[in-house]
C-alpha cells in the first residue's frame, strides 16, 4: 500500500473506440501496431485464456507457435510497463490501473437501462470501435459495441423524454440518427420528441426528411409505427382535402372568354 511520501501511480487510460490510444497521465504513448493488437484484445476478453489469445491473435499458425508469440509479446511488454498487465493463473487481464473507454461505455449502458440518467461522455457514443482493423475479433467486438451504443443513446432518449428534459432526449436521439442515419428508431424518437413539444411542423418535416432519405437509398417506406406518430396530426389536413376539390391555381389576368365555334370547312361539311 502506498504510503503519503510514495509518488502516486501514473494514470493509465486506453482508448480504443475511434482509434488506439495509451495515455499516461493523459500523456500519449508511442506502442508498436503488433503489441497494440495485444493489448486491445487483453482489454476487451479479460477473461479469456492465453490460448485463447494467442488463437485469435495468431489464427494463420499452430497453436504452439502462437503461444510462443504472445509469451514474447507479453515478456516485451512487462520490460516497459506503458500498459500495466495482471497475470492469473492462465488468464492475463489490465492492470487495475488501467481505464477503459470501452468499459465507460458498458457502464454507461447499464445505468441507462436501469432507469437512470447519466452523463455519458459524447466520446464513447461518437466512434466505433478500432476502425481500420479488420482482425475477425475486431470485427464481433465492433457490431456488438455499435449495437450497444445505438441502443445507449435511444433509450437515453427514451428516458429524457419520459422525464420531459426534449432538449436532452433530442440531443440523444440526434446523435443516434448520425451514428445510422438509415435507422428508423432514432428518427421516431426525433419526430416524439418535436410532438411533445407542440411543435407539430418540426415532426412533419423530420418524417418526410427521413421518408425521402429511406425512399433514395433502400426504396422503402417508413414502417406503420412511424406513420402512426403524425396520425393525429395529419388527419384534419386529409379530412380537408378529400371535403374540398382541389384548385386549379389562379392565372394572372381573367380567365378567356369562349368565342363561337370555328366555321367548318366547306369541304367537311
């Protein structure tokens, strides 16, 4: 235990959505892309056993080779500690040291789904994970946090618009419809949160903006549920038009008299 003279420990952070970075006291430090790879997949399966590791880490050889690989990697990275290791038993994990984005979000999202109201940092709900790695670990690891993420800030969303705080619940739902712009939940809550506030042509013009997005890329339509929101809305301008006939718009000028009909040819008579 360290005692009040001991220099505290230096603040290790990782970050791995949007990109790898090793902070030490928000400091960054330079890691090679192969002890990267090593410390991102001991971040993300802290459970997972050496063999484990080395498979997915080294999937093109043979189990022994691979494991001789990540003893070398591991052996490189105890020399300098840039990202503190604990070893147990047959697992190795992070150092307790160490903060995670990736867990940031994790926790983020459990509180979310437990009825509360955080304050979620816009960094881990901006950026997928590690892009431009397209190791098969990377790439489950990746879909699951998207889908983690879109439905953090939907039901964040959900929450703010439940407690009636519309600026929050849009803010939210917005920054949903930019990480897919194509999904439709985070559109409906848009068009929810521009109801509640009375402000109907705010949700009219938020349906017909995402109509025409879906329309272009993917030729579909808004499913029924979404249509449903501006039922209400749009009945008393449907129930107008199919009472009154359409017009024809208004021409400058008086419209033409019709002269007599033309003389027939003398010949058609």
């Amino acid at each position: 235990m360290p005692t009040a003279g001991d220099p505290e420990p230096p603040r290790v952070s990782l970050h791995l959505l949007g990109g790898f970075r090793l902070l030490h006291d928000d400091v960054p430090v330079v890691v090679p892309r192969g002890l990267q790879r090593v410390i991102a997949l001991i971040g993300l399966r802290p459970a997972a056993t050496r063999s484990h590791l080395a498979g997915l880490l080294w999937p093109e050889t043979s189990e022994e080779r691979a494991l001789s690989s990540l003893r070398t990697a591991l052996w490189r990275l105890r020399q300098d500690p840039c990202c503190p290791l604990l070893t147990d038993g047959d697992t190795v994990r992070l150092g307790d040291s160490v903060r995670l984005d990736v867990d940031e979000l994790v926790g983020a999202a459990a509180r979310v789904r437990a009825g509360d109201l955080p304050e979620v940092a816009a960094e881990i709900c901006r950026h997928d994970l590690l892009p431009g790695w397209y190791d098969d670990w990377v790439l489950l690891e990746r879909e699951r946090l998207r889908q983690l993420r879109l439905h953090l800030l939907e039901e964040l969303a959900g929450n703010h618009l439940a407690a009636g705080r519309h600026g929050e619940a849009l803010e939210a739902a917005l920054a949903a419809m930019a990480a897919e712009p194509l999904r439709e939940t985070p559109h409906r809550l848009v068009v929810r949160v521009h109801l509640a506030e009375g402000n109907a042509f705010e949700a009219v013009h938020a349906f017909y903006v995402y109509r025409d997005l879906l329309l272009r890329e993917l030729r579909l339509e808004p499913s029924p549920a979404m249509a449903a929101l501006l039922a209400d809305t749009l009945a008393p301008i449907r129930h107008a038009s199919r009472r009154e006939p359409p017009r024809r718009p208004d021409r400058a000028g008086p419209a033409p008299q019709r002269g007599p009909t033309a003389p027939t040819a003398p010949g058609n008579r």
